[in-house]
C-alpha cells in the first residue's frame, strides 16, 4: 500500500502528516510560521523559515511514523512569492505574503486593463495575487535571480527542478485560463515578460525526487491549499463546495470543465489537473478569519481560540462586526477597506464582541454562498467545510444560521495535505481514480439553521450595509 507524506506549507505554519492508504494518518507534526505585519499593508516571511518548517516538519513525520514512505506531498499558499538564486536556491527578497497589499499601486496603474484581464484570467485586478506582488518586488526590493511562488521555491530545493502546478499557477493573473498556460502578453503588461517562468504541470504528475526525508522519493501532488481541501472533501463534482476556515477563510465550488467567468465578482482557477483533464473552480476569500481570532487575543479579549465558545454570548445585543482587517475580497475587492465595529454601548462585554466577530465572518462566507449560486445557475444546497475554526460550534452555528444551509464537518483536521496525498497516489499509481484515492467520508458534525429565513435575511441585510459602507471607505481613503 502507498505511505504519503504530505506537506500543507501555509501562512501560520506548516504541517506534515504521514497517511498510509490502509491504516489513514499514522503521524502528524506541525511548525509554527508567524507572519511579519509592517505598516502599509506589509505582510512577510522569512523564506529560511518557511524551507526549515517544510524539512523539520517532514522529518519529524517520517521519524514518528516509524515506516518508508513512497512519495512526497506539497500543498502551497497560492500566492506568495519571493527572489531568489536559481544555482544556489539563495532567497533574494523576503516572501511578501497573500495578504500583502502593497502592490495596489501596480494594479492601480494596470487599471484600464482591468476588463481584458479578467477575461483572460478569471481573476480580479489586485493585490492578493502573485503577477502584482512579483512586480512590486521587482520594482522596490531586487532585480535579481527568478521571482516566483513559493512552491516553486520549495520544490526546487528538494529536487532541483523548476516547477509550479497549475492551480498555482492560475492564481498569478499572468495565466491564460482556457489555455492552461503562461500568458506572454499579460506578463508583459506587469513587466514580467522577461522573467524566467516555471514549468506548469500536473497535480498528479511526479516532477522528481527528493533525499530530504530519508531515501530517494518522489515528489507528486502540487497544488494550492484551498484546492487541496476540495479534493480531499470530495468535491469532485460540478457544484459541490467547500469553505476552509484558517487563516482566512476560502469557499470554493467545483464548476467541472467549465472555465466559468464569474458575473458576481468571485475569481475562477484551475482546481486541479489530473488524469489528462483541467478542472475549474470559483472561489471568494475573507481575508480574516483565525487572524481576527488572533486580534481577539491580542486586545485581551480571548486567551486562546479554544476559549471561544465558552466566552460567546447568545446574542450580540446589536453588536455587528465588519472583519476587514486586511481590506476586503469579493465582491467588494476594496484592499484598502478596514475593520468596524458598530452598535456598541455602556452594555455592551466582551461576549458580545466575540460573537460579532464570528457572526461578522459567517455573513461574509454567506455573501460568498450566495454569488457561487449565482454562478453555478443554483443555490448551493448544503456547504462542506474544514479548517482548525470548524471546532468553534459557535461560528459553525452561527455560518448555518446565517446562510440559512447545513453545514457539514469534515471529520479530520488536515484536509489540505490529505488532498494533496490523493493526488500524490495517483502519480504513483495511475490506475487509481482520484474518487479510489479520496475515499468516503461522513460529517462529524452537521449544524442545521435555527434561525428563520426573515431573521437571517434582516441580518444579512443590515450586515451588507456595513461592509458596503466599510469598502467605500476603504475607496476613498
């Protein structure tokens, strides 16, 4: 049988496990990342971090598990990228993370293109993804060496190759959707045309080995996180969706072959390509999900996220939060936009504060559930989801409340590194289907709406209000 380590690198750590096709996940080892957030929009890594957490991580797995393993698993950021040395791997540049804003200038410039651009793309104009960060770095930090994703990064320093997936690789805005390939003509409107590009491949293609783990392995299973999560919550067909709640929080649905254009301002990637076929998804972002947690702790408000339920009011007592604390993505896609509070009094505790901010996070993936619908041409009909904040019933019941759907929990914590093994053991063994490598799964936990369709809609409705008034400010700033 077919023992994967599979790496989920992200933006608050990196996480290795060890599954083994019969006996599932036998070891699990995580690092912690913490993100440098600088005045400005700034938001950075340390690339010698990242590497280290990759390589202690996976050797702290395989050690645990005490058994040989058959190939090597990575799941990435999708849009975090950094300089560096093509002969000796060297970084150049600190990784400017997803959430970084600083090149809305760029996009700022590239703004009658906006149009042409998403045509081409299925992605919106701004900073979130890769083509905007790469050209900021080039233009303000070095001219030196390759810029590219972080995976590519990664991968070079296990095998030497030169690669990126394309799920990845959608995710740059220098990408030609229908085409599955680099746009020459899009780079060159970033001043990117010049660069030295990865090879794009397949999720469940091997790409080379590695020594870095114990013997000689293969490397397979490339993919960005959130799709990851897709396939390993079984969303295979046309129309499923999942939200992974993290550090942000992602919803994405399969939409099959069809590169759909979004007419409700999600962006549309490549989930996967395998067994000689590319597959599309739409997705939406709320940039703060863990991280508004994490703010929560930081005021004093919170110890830790475990603390969450047993702190949370019934009710907010009119307390709504807008969790913009690093702008806000579709459909307002206002970067600049920020946080607010509102309806708070002498009454208002704590309590109340962390609800609003949960049920300010629910209202945000609902906005979301709503567009996907809207592009899929139906309503979604229940909403799988994963993510170390599924464990808050809190904010499980609150995202059913207000979504007025099901909410089914994936019933283990690391549905990233285990979409990316089921793809792994695909290259391996081409005769399984990814349906085979997945597997069946049942909800650990499925939360009903309690809530009437009139409350949620009031909510939804007054919530709106507030975000819309939040990126407006945000436009105008």
């Amino acid at each position: 049988m077919t023992t994967i380590l599979a790496i989920d690198q992200g933006t608050s750590g990196t996480k290795a496990i060890v599954v083994d096709a019969e006996d599932g996940t036998v070891a699990i080892a995580e690092e912690t990342i913490r993100p440098t957030y600088l005045p400005g929009g700034g938001v950075e890594q340390n690339p010698h971090e990242l590497l280290d957490s990759v390589l202690t991580a996976g050797r702290r797995a395989v050690s645990m598990a005490g058994r040989t393993i058959d190939g090597v698993a990575l799941a990435n950021q999708g849009e975090t990228v950094l300089a560096w040395d093509e002969a000796t791997g060297t970084p150049l540049s600190p990784a400017i993370v997803w959430q970084d804003s600083r090149a809305e200038s760029i996009c700022a410039e590239l703004a009658e293109h906006r149009e042409a651009i998403a045509q081409r793309t299925g992605l919106v104009l701004d900073p979130y993804f890769s083509a905007p960060k790469m050209a900021w770095l080039r233009r303000n930090l070095t001219r030196d060496g390759v810029v590219t994703t972080t995976d590519t990064w990664l991968v070079h320093h296990l095998t030497g190759e030169f690669v990126t997936d394309a799920s990845t690789a959608s995710r740059s805005l220098i990408f030609d959707l229908d085409g599955a390939a680099w746009d020459g003509r899009l780079a060159d409107l970033f001043s990117l045309g010049d660069e030295r590009l990865p090879r794009i491949v397949g999720s469940d293609e091997v790409v080379g080995t590695t020594r870095a783990f114990g013997q000689e392995t293969p490397v397979a299973g490339l993919i960005v996180d959130q799709q990851a999560a897709l396939v390993a919550e079984a969303c295979l067909e046309q129309g499923t969706a999942k939200c992974t709640y993290g550090t942000g929080a992602f919803l994405l649905a399969n939409t099959g072959s069809d590169p759909v254009r979004s007419s409700a301002g999600l962006t549309t990637s490549v989930a996967w390509q395998a067994a000689g076929q590319t597959l599309y998804c739409v997705d939406g972002q709320v940039y703060t999900v863990a991280s508004a947690v994490r703010w929560l702790q930081d005021l004093g408000l919170l110890q830790s996220a475990t603390e969450i339920d047993a702190l949370v009011a019934e009710d907010s007592d009119g307390v709504m939060c807008v969790p913009a604390f690093a702008g806000l993505a579709a459909p307002w896609w206002a970067s600049e936009a920020t946080a607010s509070l509102t309806g708070i009094t002498l009454a208002t505790r704590r309590e109340h504060l962390v609800l609003a901010v949960l049920q300010g996070i629910a209202a945000q993936v609902t906005e979301l559930t709503a567009l996907v619908g809207r592009d899929l041409g139906r309503p979604l009909n229940r909403l799988r989801a994963d993510g170390g904040l599924t464990n808050s019933a809190a904010l499980m019941q609150a995202q059913a409340d207000i979504a007025q759907l099901p909410v089914d929990i994936y019933p283990n914590a690391h549905a990233t590194p285990l979409g990316a093994a089921a793809l792994a053991r695909c290259a391996l063994d081409p005769a399984i289907s990814l349906e085979e490598a997945v597997g069946d799964w049942q909800p650990a936990t499925v939360y009903e709406p309690r809530w009437s369709e009139d409350r949620a809609q009031e909510f939804r409705t007054t919530w709106a209000q507030a975000a819309e008034a939040c990126a407006t400010k945000g436009d105008h700033s």
